[in-house]
C-alpha cells in the first residue's frame, strides 16, 4: 500500500512520521517525569507538613503536662484529690477551634473526654475507626513505649464527620493513665489534593502545549515541503523545457548536418554522375570514338563508388552498426582508424571495460562525444600528432578522458556566455548531463588540451 503512493507523498511521511514520534515520545517522557516530580514534591510537602504537625502536638502535650506536673508529681497530695485535680484541668484546657486532651487508663476506660462525655467511664480498647485500626490500643502501647504518633479516623467535632487525625500521647505511669491530644490533619489532605490537582493540570497543560507544538512543527513542515515542492516542480518544469528544447536542438543541428552533407557530398556527386552519364549519351548520339565513351562511362562509375562511400559515411555517423553489433570498443577503433587516415594522427586507446558491455545510453554518448571531440581536434588542434583515448570504469562510475598534444587554447574562452563558445563542444557537456555526468576540460596555451567525461552507473 505504501508503495503505491506518490514520491511526494512517501517523502512527507517519511519526514512527518519520525517527527511525530520524536515529539510524542518527548511529551509521553516529558508527562511521565512531570508527573514523578509532582509526586516527589508531594510526598515531601506532606511530610513536612506531618513533622510540623508532630511538632505542634509535642508542644501541646508538654504544656498540658506542665500544667499537671506540680499536682501529679507531689507526693503529699492524696492520690484520688490529685487525679480529680488532673482531671478537672485537662477537662478544661482547649486549643484552637477543635484542639483538646483526652484521658484513658491502660485497660481502655475512658477518664476524660471533654468533648463526648458520654464516653467517660466506657471500656474502648476494642473499639475500631472507619478503616478497622484499634486506636485506642495504638494510643495506649505508644504511651507505654514512652510516647509516640497514632494516626486514624476520628469524628470532628465542627465537621460531624469521621476525618483523619495525628494524635501524641504519654503514659502516666504511676497511675497507668495515657493522656493524649490530637489535631485533625484534614487541611494536609486538602493541601495535598491541590498540589495533586495543581501537578495533573501542569502535565496536562505540558502534553498540550507538546500537542501544540508537534502540530505546529507539522503544519510548518508540511508548508515548507509545499513550497519547496512547488519550486522544485517549477525547477523540474523548467529543466524538462530546457531538456526538451536540448533534444529539440540536437535534431535540428543534426538534421542541418545531414543536409549539408547530402547537399554538399551527395547532391554534387549525383549531379557530376548525370553530367557524366548525359556526356556518355550525347557520344553515343554522335557516334564517338568507343574508348572516349568508356572513359566518360569509367569517370562516372568512379563518382558513383564514390557516392557509395559517402552515403555509407553518413550513415555511420548517424548510427553506426557496429556500436550496436559489436559494441564501444569495437566503434571506437574503426572511427580512430578513420581519423587517423584522414589527419594523420596517431590514436592510442586504452579501455579496461573491453570484455563488457556498458549500458546502451552511456556507449551511445561515448561514442558521440569522442566523435565530437576528434572533429574539434581535426577543426583546431594545430600542430597535433598524437591522440590517448582512455575509458577507466570502476564500481559506480565510468570514466571518459580524451588528450591531444596540440597548442591548446586559453581556458576563459569556454565561459558559458562566451560567444564563441563552439556548438560541438556544448553538445559533449549537454551529452554528459543527460546521464547525470559531467564533463571537464583542461588546456592552456602550447600544453595540449584534455577532455574528461564521467558519467554515473
């Protein structure tokens, strides 16, 4: 399925889907340490909020204590006038709106409650919170253990209503009483909640912002990848134009090639053929000598294998046969020997890819951009006497490399707004960028002149 949608396509997803990822995998990572952090924040502000707390009962109990000491320490004072005088005191010591001290034997019975007196006299060891905690017996071992925190679930006596509470109590060994106090801890519950409340809306604010974030990334990448597909497309459509009116080119001086061969070679030779011939006819007529009408006869059978030969020429260089039978190597030596008869001009070829064929586009620009390049070497090459054709293929490229040792010409002229740019040479480049290659040329002034032409396999 995915291989059926467009390049376009493929390539913004292929963009837009690790992106995605990324930023959802940032956020996912970003929520969870969030969230961790809050929880760490948390737990350390309830703690200190408990040991505040702890802090605060400690002071209570020792206030209450030293209100009692001077009567529960005095041996001279009657044991029963002592404990009455203990109880009216911390019947009557509040703190804060629901702060107050409570009183119970080892045994469990309640001696004071100011706030449920209804409880004084009653046996609670066994009695149970909410979540099923014997308080009564925590509160009592804790006492006994020199003092100690119980927490658990308590009725508030503003509220009505069961709420947790931190309470300290001692023991009063002597007697076996444990006293004890507590305050309700229902606002570090509150706290807690909002700091939970506050984290959660933080991690939820941090995953939408990301949301908003990714969203905007892709919207902008999205935009981006539109105008650089719309100025690719138009880089596309104007290299397809130039492209276009390249092959529209190549036909045009092609065609202008032929028919000035045809005109120049071809058409003379025919016309000096009927010249010929005509002359042969008007002898006959006259009744000439036989030998004058063989010589006319001879003279127009040497122009006629002449015509031959040229209309085998053309056809050569239009497509010669033995690039598609035989192959490059085998092209290249018959245009080098061609060459060489013409111009007198040594040609030494050497070619590692002889035993292989090369892709059929790249032979075909090899052998018009050596053709090409023996023409320019035959037009301007002065004082040159010696060719070296190489073909160098390696794993991923093929290499093309073209030297004379004539006198060579000053760089500068091949500037592409040259105006004497030759039409030959900008057909090998364009040639060349057909296949993706590209094509160099060095030469200077009395150091000879190289043409390199590499092209992608």
């Amino acid at each position: 399925m995915f291989s059926a949608l467009p390049y376009k396509i493929k390539i913004a997803l292929l963009t837009l889907i690790p992106l995605i990822l990324a930023i959802s995998a940032i956020a996912v990572g970003t929520a969870y340490q969030t969230k961790q952090l809050a929880s760490k924040q948390t737990q350390s502000f309830e703690n200190q909020l408990i040991a505040t707390k702890k802090e605060e009962l400690k002071n209570y109990m020792d206030l209450a204590y030293s209100a009692i000491k001077g009567v529960y320490e005095n041996k001279h004072v009657d044991k029963k006038h002592a404990q009455q005088e203990v109880y009216d005191t911390l019947k009557n010591m509040e703190f804060g709106e629901d702060g107050y001290y409570f009183v119970y034997d080892y045994s469990g019975v309640n001696i004071v409650h100011p706030r449920k007196p209804q409880l004084e006299g009653k046996n609670l060891f066994d009695f149970q919170d909410d979540n099923g905690k014997f308080l009564i017996r925590k509160l009592i071992e804790k006492a006994k253990d020199g003092g100690g925190y119980t927490r658990y679930l308590w009725d508030k006596p503003s509220g009505g209503k069961s709420i947790e509470k931190l309470s300290y109590s001692i023991g009063l060994e002597k007697w076996h009483w444990m006293i004890g106090t507590g305050i309700y801890i229902d606002d570090i519950e509150k706290g807690v909640t909002a700091m939970k409340e506050k984290a959660k809306t933080s991690t939820t604010n941090t995953l939408l912002l990301t949301s908003m974030i990714a969203i905007a990334a892709t919207l902008l990448i999205a935009l981006i990848g539109f105008i650089v597909n719309l100025s690719e497309g138009k880089l596309a459509n104007q290299k397809m134009r130039d492209l276009t009116h390249k092959t529209v080119n190549f036909q045009e001086d092609e065609r202008k090639r032929v028919s000035r061969e045809l005109h120049d070679g071809i058409n003379q030779l025919l016309v000096s053929i009927r010249y010929k011939l005509d002359n042969a006819k008007s002898k006959i007529l006259k009744q000439s000598p036989q030998d004058e009408i063989s010589h006319v006869i001879d003279d127009a059978d040497e122009i006629l294998s002449t015509s031959i030969q040229e209309v085998r020429r053309i056809s050569r260089d239009l497509r010669p046969t033995l690039l598609d039978d035989l192959g490059l190597s085998a092209a290249i030596d018959s245009l080098s020997s061609d060459f060489s008869k013409r111009n007198n001009i040594e040609v030494t070829t050497e070619n590692n890819c002889q035993k292989q064929r090369l892709p059929q586009e790249v032979e075909t620009a090899f052998y018009r951009i050596i053709q090409e390049a023996l023409t320019n070497i035959e037009k301007h090459a002065r004082n040159a006497n010696h060719v070296i054709l190489k073909i160098d293929k390696m794993r991923k490229r093929v290499t093309l490399s073209i030297s004379n040792d004539g006198l060579g010409f000053d760089k500068t002229t091949l500037d592409q707004t040259n105006p004497d740019r030759g039409l030959g040479l900008r057909n090998m480049i364009d040639r060349a960028e057909l296949l993706e290659g590209h094509m160099t040329v060095n030469s200077a002034p009395e150091k000879g002149t190289t043409v390199i032409v590499t092209i992608p396999l």
